[in-house]
C-alpha cells in the first residue's frame, strides 16, 4: 500500500489523475458486477421456488386427473403413475422445506417460518389426498361419481389445491418483496457507490488541484529566492553605481586568472587607473555630476576594452583592468601599454554631463605577473604604485612598475614624512629668480622659487618634494607657509626701500582648489602693510581646465582683493585658448620648452609667436621662461615679448644674493627697476 502510494506521488500530475480515475471507474464497476451477480443469485433461488410451488399443484392436478380417469374407467392409465405423481409433489414440498437438487436445478429451503408453515400443512393436505385416493383405489365400486367418498376426494383436493395456491400466491408476494428490495437496494448501492466515486473524484481532484497549486507556489518561492539570491550576488559583486564588477569579484577573477596562468607559465597584466583631480569635479560640481562622470568613464573603458569581465572599479574613481591569457610577458607587456595609452587618450576627452563640460584626465600604472608580483595583492600594490608614480611625474599618462620605481616610492614615503616634520619646523628657504623687461632690460619683479634644506640630503629642489607634497596633501601647508615667508620677505625689502618689483609666488592647483584658499588668501593680505598689486599669483593652465567655475570665481576674488594671477607653464597642458576670454588674469607665462627650442624648432618658434601675440592681443603681460641666449632675447624682443626670465640673466638666488645682484647691477647702471 505504502509502496503504491509513494508510486503515485511520484508519477507526474496528468498520470496521477489518469490512475486515480481509473481507479474510481474500477470502483464502480465492480460494484456493478458485485450488484449483478446478487441479483442473479437471488432470481435464480426465487424462481426454483416458484417453480417448486407451481410443480406441486402441477404433479398434484396431474395425479387427480390420471386418477379420475382410471376411476372412469380407463384401465389405459396406471395407478402407479398416480402415486408417482403425488410422490413428485410431495418431493417438491419436501425441497421447499430443506432444500435439494434435481439434476436440473438447486433449489433452496425456505426460510420464512409462516410459510414453511404452510407448505407442511400443504404437505398434509398432500397426504390426505393420497390416503383417500389410495382408499377410493381400493374401493373402486363404491367410488362412483357423486358418492360420499368421491365428494370427501374432491373435497380434500380442492383443500390441497387452495392451500397450493396460497403458497403460491405467498412466495410471489415475498419473491415481488425481495424483488423490489433488492431494486431498492440495488438503486440505493449504485448511488452510494456514485456519489463515492463522485466524492472520491472530487476529492482527488481537489487534492491534485491543491498540490499543483502548493507546486506552484513552491516554484514561485523558489524563483523569488534565486531572484533575491541573484541581487545579492550583484550587491556584493558589481557595483551599483556603474555596473562594473566591483573589487570582490576582481580580487576572486584574478585569483583565478592567475591560477591559470601558474598553470600555463603564461601573463596577466594589470592596469590601475585613477581619474586626475577628480574631488575637484565633485567639489566644484556636485556629487551627481560626479557620479555621471564616473557613469561615463566606464562606459568608455568598457568600449575600449570590449571585455566586461575584464574592467572593475575598485572605489571612488579607482578603476581597474584585467588583461590575461597571454602565453608570455612580452605580449602582455605589449597589450597593457597599447590598452593604457588608448585609455589615456580616450578618457580626457571632454566629458558632457547634461549640463557643463567636464574635463578630466586619468594617471594609469600597469604591473604584470609574474615580473611585479605573483599573487592578487603583490600586483595590485605594484599596479597602484605605479599610478602613484604617473600622477607625481605629470599625470594623464601611463606608467609600468618597476624596481626602480619601487625604489622610488619608498623614498617618497620617507620624503612624505620628513616633509612633515620639515613643514612644522620650516627647513625651507625662498630663492628668487628676476625678470626683466625686455624693452628696457629693466628687473620689473621676481619669482619665489621655493628649496629645502635638508637636515641630512642638504638642499633639495621642488621637483625632489612637491610632486610628493601635492600627492599628499601637505602642499596646502606648504604653500601657504611659503606665501607668508615670501610676504614677509617683501614687506621687509619695502621696509627696507629696497625694490623688487612685483613678488611672483607659485600655487599648486591642489592648494588653490581649496575651499578655504581665498579666505586664508584675505587674512593674509590684511595682516601686511604690502600692496596687494605688487603680488602675483602664479597658477598653472590646468587649474583653468579642471575646475572651470570655482577658478573663475576664486580668479575674480584674487582680483578684487587687487592681487595679480598669472598663468604658469602657458602651453604645456591641454587648455584651449578660448580658456583664456573666461578667465581675468594678467599674466601669461610661456613655458620654457618652448623657449629652449627657438633654436632648432621652426614650428616652436611659429607657436611662440602666436602665443606671444594672443597675450599681447588680450591685453596680458607676456613672459617668457627659460631665457638663456641671447639669440633667445632677441627673437623674443622682435616678437614684442614684455618680460623674460632665465639663466640669462640669473639664477634664482637667495635673498642675500639677490639684493647683492640688483645693488650690482644698479651699480653698473645696466639693469635698473
Ligand atoms: P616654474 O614655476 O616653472 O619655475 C621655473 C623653474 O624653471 C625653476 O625651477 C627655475 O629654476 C627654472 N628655470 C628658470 N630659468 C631657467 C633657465 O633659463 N633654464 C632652465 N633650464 N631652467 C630655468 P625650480 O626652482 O626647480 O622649480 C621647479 C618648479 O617647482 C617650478 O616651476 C614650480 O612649478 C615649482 N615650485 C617652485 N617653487 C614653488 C613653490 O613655492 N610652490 C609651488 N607650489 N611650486 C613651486
Ligand atoms: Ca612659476
Ligand atoms: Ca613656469
């Protein structure tokens, strides 16, 4: 039974119900069957019966008829067959009472005492007729028609007859009763067994309905399980804000991708990239802004790339791409620098944000396996340093690690806190480098160059510690401890009567972009009796490009406050000169690079002219940097330049040296302020 039904749950919903109503239609029909044959029974013991009654009165009336005509007289007949006769009906009473067989019938005994009763007193009435026949038999002479033994013969018949009769009468009475209980009975079984079956059916269906629906539902929570199981997968491995795979899932790809690669003594390279300048957007734009750049800063990596399982983002704007299956170092070599310089190309182009024009560039720094590392870690802190090593030299380029590199940065980390220390006790000392006027050869100002005396390495240039300050931070402290010494220097000159023109200070742009710039900037300038107009501020062109706004704002302020701006390095970066209409500055300085090839590059000397008379033309002081040659001053003379600095003329100097070099040189009446 268990074995059955463990079978039909088990089959599929269609064969089930096909079984379970076969099995009520099976119900049904036996109990059909099991109807028939009752009936069957039950006519076949009634009509032996009936035929037992009938067969009395039947041999009974033969026997008087064969008797009455051997008493007639016809001596034909046989007595014997009289007797014979009545034996039978006696017979047949006899097999009403205790049931017999003859050879062509069962007949079964009655059961209902009252007529058992009867057939006894039938059987009686039988006998009866059998004593007086026999005795009218043997007095065949005083037997004669109307005499008193003939009458008592037809007298004790017609008794037996009656009595015959009613039996008769009695068993179809009670066969017609039994008759129409068993229809009633049978009626009655066909709609129980109906109404079961129907029930049955019912309750299959119901069952079969009710587990199709609890499957159903089953189904349905297990969709909505995978579902959730499926967010929750994306949430702890993709990134919800560009889609990209997130750090989780880079840190187990490459796991895998180097344990395959382990395997095939093959490469895997890895490029780590960073958004330049990227707080600033955010800063000066908003977070949304912000967010859409980085919307769209991945989308170009992913078409570039074309692989989306191989770009990541890592956090913040740090991105990362996963280049593998190479068989050997050369060729992932070969693709990290194709991929990072299509990268860098790529991501600093203008970036439309729905609203403003965003500019940014990015630094890469790319390590391979197995030269830079052999584990996920060891190659992403080789990757990352390399970055660190694009940004410091310059940014918006690529960069592979190296030893050499891993050199350096250890040596960047020790400048990092010794430029800590250096900043609080102020081991710096401010060297100054003149410009003069070219029309006149007049020193008009000079620019504070900034060197630092190292306790033990001696005196270090700004390119040996202000790529690590900005990286750092600590070039927010350091300028501003440099604009107040410089401040100080020149309030001191004017207190002295001693001139050197404008005071050129430089500003980092990481320095300048902070929100709290031009209120130090203000308390500065009313703590000194100085002349705001006789400071400049020197800003590099980038400052223009990538916080367009906050630097149109903060320029203007500068100006209000009467303080000078120029623009440092003009050329070098990336700004197109329709920067210059937005911005009021004063000053366009022009990168040396292109003052040192005046001499061997025509087509520098054909973009220094235009630079020249674009200032000339927006009304800017123009100065050229890195004037060593006098071939150099002339060219620059001949193209209306205003003002040049360089070796030319000086090197930067110390305070003492330089007020030494102006003193001589008003002595000699060549170069007079
Ligand atoms: P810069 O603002 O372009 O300064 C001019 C640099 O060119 C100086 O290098 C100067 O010594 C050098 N130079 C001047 N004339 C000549 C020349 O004729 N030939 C050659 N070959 N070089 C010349 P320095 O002093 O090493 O400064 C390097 C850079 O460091 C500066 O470039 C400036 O960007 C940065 N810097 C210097 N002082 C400060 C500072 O106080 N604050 C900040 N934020 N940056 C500073
Ligand atoms: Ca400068
Ligand atoms: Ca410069």
């Amino acid at each position: 039974m268990m074995w059955l039904l463990r079978s039909i749950n088990n089959m599929s919903s269609q064969r089930r119900l096909f079984v379970l109503s076969l099995t009520s239609t099976i119900l049904l029909v036996s109990f059909m069957i099991f109807l028939f044959y009752l009936g069957n029974k039950l006519i076949k013991a009634q009509s032996s019966k009936i035929e037992a009654a009938k067969e009395i009165k039947y041999k009974a009336t033969n026997a008087h008829l064969w008797f009455e005509e051997i008493m007639s007289g016809d001596r034909g007949e046989s007595i014997d067959d009289v007797w014979r006769d009545i034996d039978q009906a006696d017979w047949y009473a006899g097999v009403l009472l205790d049931g017999g067989d003859n050879n062509v019938r069962k007949f079964y005994p009655l059961k209902d005492p009252v007529l058992r009763k009867d057939i006894t007193s039938v059987r009686k009435a039988l006998t009866r007729f059998e004593e007086i026949a026999r005795k009218r038999y043997q007095n065949f002479s005083d037997s004669n028609p109307g005499t008193e033994i003939d009458i008592k013969f037809d007298t004790v018949f017609h008794e037996f007859i009656q009595l015959a009769t009613s039996v008769e009468t009695k068993l179809h009475r009670q066969v017609d009763i039994e008759l129409s209980f068993y229809q009633k009975l049978s009626f009655f079984v066909i709609g129980v067994s109906t109404l079961l079956s129907f029930l049955l059916s019912r309750f299959l269906y119901r069952r079969e309905a009710l587990r199709s629906n609890l499957l159903t539902s089953l189904t349905d929570a297990q969709i909505s399980i995978e579902e959730k199981n499926k967010k929750l997968y994306e949430l702890a491995h993709y990134d919800f804000l560009t889609g990209l795979a997130n750090r989780n899932l880079f840190i187990k790809r490459m796991d895998t991708a180097l344990v395959q690669t382990m395997k095939g003594n093959g490469s895997v390279a890895l490029l780590f990239i960073d958004l330049d300048h990227f707080k600033i957007i955010n800063d000066q734009h908003g977070h949304h802004i912000g967010d859409r750049l980085l919307q769209q800063v991945a989308g170009r990596l992913l078409e570039t790339v074309k692989d989306r399982e191989s770009v990541y983002r890592l956090s913040g704007d740090e991105f990362v791409v996963l280049l593998n299956n190479f068989s050997a170092l050369e060729s992932s070599l070969l693709a990290a620098e194709q991929v990072a310089a299509e990268l860098v190309g790529v991501l600093q182009n203008p970036y439309q944000l729905n609203g403003p024009v965003v500019f940014i560039t990015a630094s890469i720094g790319i390590s391979v396996y197995p030269e830079d590392g052999i584990n996920t870690e060891q190659l992403l802190t080789a990757a990352d340093q390399a970055m660190y090593s694009a940004k410091s030299s310059g940014k918006n380029h690529f960069q592979f690690y190296s030893k050499e590199l891993s050199r350096l940065i250890k040596l960047q980390a020790e400048v990092e806190s010794d430029l800590r220390v250096a900043i609080q006790d102020d081991q710096f000392e401010l060297h100054f480098q003149p410009q003069w006027q070219l029309a006149t050869g007049k020193i008009s100002g000079v620019e504070v160059l900034v060197r630092w005396r190292h306790p033990e390495r001696g005196l270090l240039f700004p390119i040996d510690f202000i790529p690590v300050a900005e990286s750092s931070g600590l070039i927010k402290k350091l300028d501003f401890l440099i604009l107040r010494k410089a401040i100080n220097q020149l309030e001191a000159w004017q207190n002295g009567n001693f001139d050197v023109g404008i005071l050129a200070i430089n500003i980092s742009p990481v320095c300048f972009c902070q929100s709290d710039f031009l209120e130090k900037i203000r308390h500065y300038m009313k703590q000194t009796c100085i002349q705001a107009n006789n400071v400049e501020l020197e800003l590099t062109e980038s400052v223009l490009v990538e916080n367009n706004q906050h630097s149109q704002m903060a320029i203007r302020e500068l100006k209000q406050l009467g303080i000078r701006v120029a623009i440092d390095d003009f050329g070098t970066g990336y700004t197109s000169m329709s920067y210059l209409r937005d911005f009021s500055v004063d000053t366009l300085k022009i990168d040396r690079s292109f003052v040192a090839e005046i001499d061997t590059s025509k087509t520098s000397q054909i973009i220094l002219k235009n630079m020249i008379s674009l200032g000339v033309d927006l009304g800017l002081k123009v100065v050229a940097e890195g004037v060593e040659t006098k071939a150099q001053e002339k060219f620059l003379t001949a193209q209306n330049c205003h003002t040049a600095q360089g070796y030319l003329l000086s090197k930067p100097l110390n305070s003492e040296a330089l007020e030494t070099f102006i003193l001589s040189k008003k002595a000699d009446n060549i170069i007079s302020i």
